[in-house]
C-alpha cells in the first residue's frame, strides 16, 4: 500500500484545503497489473490543484478480509472530503465509486 500525499507544505494561510482521497487495488490472480491502480497512481503528479487539495492516493491489496479494513482506516486517517475508490471487474471493465462527506 502507497501513500503518495501530493498536498504542498507551503500554502497561504486561510487558503481553502480539501481532502480527497482515490484509492486503486493491486496486482490480483493472473493479472500483475492492476489498471485500476494504473489509473489512480497517475494522479500523483496533477500539480495545477495543489493549493486547494490534499491529494491522497494508495493501493489497496486484493484481499477481501483486508479491505473491510484497511478502507475504514484510510478513512480515519485522512478525514477526507471526497472519497473515490477505483476497481476493476470482470463484469465491467472498470468501475469507480465516488463518495462525499
């Protein structure tokens, strides 16, 4: 699991921060690549926002007794706004589902 907090130390004070956090899974059965994580870790590098959001982006291990886990402690650890959990399915090719507090 990655943490790739992209927020800048150097903001103005009273400057209006938002916390967003985008999640993307790992490599599972015989895919050594996830695309949902592909997609995700990418973000990490969208400069233009950084004054107004704290960008959190992790992986998140394929495994179904960590998720029920692992997602609520993200939660709690960045307290954030806006919340988009990113995921690949058999069924559809790509699925996102977004989240607001």
């Amino acid at each position: 699991m990655g943490d790739y907090r992209t927020a800048q130390q150097g903001r103005t004070s009273g400057s209006p921060t938002i916390r967003v956090l985008v999640t993307g899974f790992g490599p599972f059965g015989e895919h050594s690549v996830n695309a949902s994580w592909e997609a995700v870790r990418h973000l990490t590098v969208l400069d233009d926002l950084k004054d107004v959001v704290d960008l959190f982006v992790e992986e998140i291990p394929v495994k179904y007794h960590e998720v029920s886990t692992v997602v609520p402690d993200l939660w709690k650890k960045y307290q954030p706004h806006l919340v988009i959990h990113c995921g690949v399915s058999g069924l559809l090719q790509a699925s996102c589902h977004v989240g607001m507090l």
